[in-house]
C-alpha cells in the first residue's frame, strides 16, 4: 500500500529522518525505490514486501508515526 510512496516522500521533505515503505505488490514497491533513488532520499528508506492487512510485520524499532492506507 505504499503506491508511489509519495506520502513517505513528503514526509522526508518535511523533516523525518527514516521512512519504511511496505506493500504486497513488487511493481508499487520497485516504484518506490525508483523514486527514493531519483530523490536522493534511498539513505533515508527501507522497503518491505508484505501484506500489511493480512500479517503487519513487528517492529523491532520505535515509530512516531504510522501511516497504512490499503487500497479497497
């Protein structure tokens, strides 16, 4: 669910210092990693392929934010 990851972007140009991107689909999650790299920004990403509706993964670190917006 994380589609182009623009929401992840502005969030990096608004002062986060790590975003982590998660979806199910490689073609969404490619395009989100071709964006961080076109941005400049891959130091400041990780991405994860998973289902996040059916099994969220369990952070080993703090989140201050958490965004999950699935499609329906």
């Amino acid at each position: 669910c994380c589609g182009s990851g623009s929401v992840c972007f502005e969030c990096l140009s608004r002062g986060a210092k790590s975003v982590f991107f998660i979806d199910k689909d490689l073609t969404h999650l490619n395009l989100a990693k071709k964006n961080a790299k076109l941005l400049n920004v891959e130091d400041a990403c990780q991405f994860l392929a998973s289902d996040v509706k059916n099994n969220l993964p369990k952070a080993s670190k703090k989140f201050d934010f958490i965004f999950i917006d699935p499609p329906y």
